[in-house]
C-alpha cells in the first residue's frame, strides 16, 4: 500500500473493483461490450437523458455502469462524457485536482491524451478507468473502451496524461458480521471452477454452470438485483449485513434475486438461510453459496446435475441450468447463445481448450512441436491470451515452420517452459484448437498474461 493508506481495501472499494474485474475481456468484437451499455441505459434518470448506442465511445459508461450495477450512484455519480462526469464530481466536492495524487483501489481515474506532461494538467478530459491498485509507484487500472476492450493499463503515480481523480466517498470499515464466515466481495473465477469441478467431475458441464452464474450475477455472490437496491434504498453490501444481523427479516419472501444464481422463490431463499445458519455463515459467502448449489442439485435438481456431469458440449450443460434451473424468463435462443459463450470463456481459461458450443465433441489429434524448450522458469507457468493473430512454430523464431495461425484473443497454457531468440522468449505453449491439440513455440511479445 502507498504511504499514507489503510491496511486493507475498504468492502465497498472491492465491490467496486471486483465488478470491474468481472467484465474484463468484454469487448465490441464479439458484442460482448453491449451487456455494460445495457446496464448503464438501464438506469433512471438517464444522464442528460441520452441512451447510449453500442456504437459510441463508452469508457465513461463503463465506470457508470460499475456504480449502476452495484447500486453505488450515490458516491459514483452517472454520467457517458468525460468531462461532465468530471463536473459531477466536483459538484460533490470529490474531485482531486493534483496530478501527483496517489490513488486507492476504487477511485476514479480521468486521461488528457493532449498533456503535454508539463505542470499540472487542467485541460479537456479524453477517457476514464477505475484504479485497481497501486504498487510501488505503478498504477494499474481498469478502462472500458480501451481498445474497443475492457482491459487494464499501467501507468506511473504523476505520470504524463493524468488529468485528476474522481474519488467516491467510500467507508472505509467492513460490514460484516465477525462471528461468521464473512461475505465475499471478491473472488477469482478459478476458485469457483476449481471447486465446481471437484464436484461434477466435467469440464463442460463447469463451464455451462459457470455461464449462467456469471449471467445471473457476474459472480458476486452478494449481489442483490438491482430493482432491489432502488426499491429498498441499499447496497449489496448493506442488504447482505441486514440478513445477517437480523435487522432485515423479509429475505425469504421480498422475491429479490440474490447471491451467484439470484435466488429468488421464497422456498429456495429460505432454504439458502437455513443452510448458511446451519454453517454459521454469512448469506453472502462464497463457499456457502457453493455447496448450496451442489446441495440443491443433488436433492432437488437431480436430473440437471445428471446432465452437467455427462454433458458432451457447453450448450448442453448451459440450456438444462437456463431452462430447469435458474428457469429466467427469457430463455430464448438468443440467451441460449450467449450464457454459452460465457461459459465458452471459463472452459478456454481453465480446461485450455477451445470447444464448440453448439456442436458435440469429436476425436481430438496431435500435433506437437519437434524441438524441446531448452528452459524453465515457474513463475512464466499461467494462461496466455494471443493479442494478435499468432503463428505456434515447430520451434524458437521467425525462421522454424508454423505450425498453426491462432486467431487473436485465443488462450494458450504454458507450464514454465520456453527458449530464448535473439533476446526473445518464445514460450512453449499448448492448446487445442479445431480439434486439433497443438503444443509449440509462440512469441512472448505476442501473449498476454491472464
């Protein structure tokens, strides 16, 4: 932590980062970014009563949206322009006008891509992000529109084109009861996966499961819907807090979605309370809400979890949790789709392989690079995303045989294992692709970390 700061992030700075990491990846490719604008235009009042298109620039949108999906608007105020969400923040008396600042996680971040880096900067503000942390003096943020993306960036404390800061007044003090397992504001997909995959055993029927939760909740698991924070004037955070001290004694029957699949039947509210009192934890807490779902699935659901455990693609395992688990209103063949292409994320991630999600899976060959890495550096070992289109060769540099193009935003897993060339370290990678498992040799300057 800088000098100067808590020990700790404050709950509601990782709710708000934690709803920012959720849509990393989202982009205009793919249409995924139309799930943000959605949730911004949803929104009453619309600022300045504009309805976002998918085709405008939406970094500011982005940021709103995180306010909008956590029920935060009043410490984040709305807005799709830079510059007037500046003047909103001013308006509150949280605007900081110091280049130098040394931001928190959760606050917010403005650019002037015309800062000539001298003084400071006072001009017309191009773009925004949400800080994600601060290390040393490296910034890192997360920005929507950054490259048509959700992504993140790095930039120094005091660095060229920091315009200033909007800083949400946040509480710094957590809101959870101490006598039991606490909520959980953050969580990586990994764990989820991990966990879910011990129990059912199928990648496929992970990833159909995973699709739907994040659907449903982004994967917070205090996430209450958001009608239900207007209607009840609270945050996720404070809703969570009232179910778990008491204070709130309608959980059961307020028919408001919450947790990983927004729970919303009185029956099966009540039956989330029991079990979390039962194991003497938080309504909020992640590995609660977990082995509620087993819970549920085995004893109720018995023949959905029969097909997560079977299932032979994504959209299999996707439509049995859409159509006779979470049972949405709409289960149109549109959302069929794209709760499979959520899960289609979760599988490439964590069972390195690119599946199809509308059709069953066939025989996989291989084909592997001839040439051996000639190092080994563990902390290398991690998923890879290509960031263009990129050639797996049958060995290190430009000059060995391609071996297969991997079109941009493909993820490759590497285990430590590479070749440097010519000051270069192409990484020995593995991925299944077209039904075809490839490992070979790909340039590190053209693979991201996930």
């Amino acid at each position: 932590m800088p000098a100067g700061k808590g020990n700790f992030m404050s709950y509601l700075r990782s709710k708000v980062v934690a709803q920012a990491k959720a849509w990393l990846g989202c982009n205009e490719s793919d249409g995924s970014h139309k799930a943000i604008i959605d949730v911004y235009n949803s929104h009453t009042p619309l600022a300045r009563g504009y309805k976002v298109q998918y085709t405008d620039a939406w970094c500011a949108t982005f940021v709103s949206a995180v306010a909008i999906k956590l029920g935060y608007t009043d410490i984040m105020p709305t807005e799709c322009g830079c510059d007037k969400m500046i003047a909103l923040y001013q308006g509150l008396g949280r605007w900081k006008e110091d280049d130098s600042y040394v931001p928190d996680a959760g606050d917010i971040i403005f650019y002037d891509w015309q800062d000539s880096g001298s003084g400071d900067n006072t001009g017309s503000s191009d773009h925004v992000g949400i800080v994600e942390k601060v290390s040393g003096s490296t910034i890192t943020v997360i920005e929507g529109n950054y490259s048509d993306s959700v992504k993140r960036r790095t930039l120094q404390v005091n660095g060229k084109y920091i315009r200033g800061f909007g800083l949400p007044k946040y509480t710094e003090t957590t809101t959870t009861a101490s006598t039991k397992a606490a909520a959980t504001t953050t969580a990586k997909p990994e764990t989820i996966w991990n966990y879910l995959l011990g129990k059912i055993g199928n990648a496929y029927g992970v990833a159909g499961l995973m699709g739907n939760l994040y659907a449903e909740s982004a994967l917070l698991s205090i996430n209450l819907q958001n009608t239900g924070n207007t209607k009840l004037g609270m945050t996720d955070a404070e809703y969570t807090a009232a179910v778990d001290d008491g204070s709130y004694t309608k959980f059961s029957s307020d028919s408001l979605g919450y947790g990983l699949c927004q729970w919303t039947y009185s029956t099966r509210k009540a039956a989330l309370l029991a079990y979390a009192q039962a194991q003497n934890a938080s309504i909020g807490n992640l590995d609660m809400q977990l082995g509620f779902i087993i819970k549920e699935l085995s004893e109720n659901y018995n023949t959905v979890l029969g097909t997560l455990c079977t299932a032979t693609t994504i959209l299999e395992a996707s439509n049995a949790i859409l159509t006779k688990y979470e049972q949405p209103a709409d289960q149109s063949s549109a959302v069929q789709k794209k709760r499979a292409e959520y899960g289609q994320k979760y599988y490439d991630t964590y069972a390195g392989t690119s599946s199809s999600t509308s059709s069953s899976s066939s025989s996989v060959t291989e084909k592997k690079a001839t040439e051996a890495a000639k190092s080994f550096t563990k902390s290398l070992a991690g998923t890879y995303v290509t960031t263009a289109n990129l050639n797996m060769r049958n060995g290190a540099g430009t000059g060995k045989s391609v071996m297969v193009t991997l079109p941009k935003g493909t993820n490759v897993q590497n285990y430590g294992y590479y070749t440097s060339y010519n000051g270069v370290k192409w990484l020995y990678v593995q991925v299944t692709y077209k039904n075809v498992k490839y490992t070979g040799f790909c340039s590190s300057e053209y693979l991201k970390k996930q």
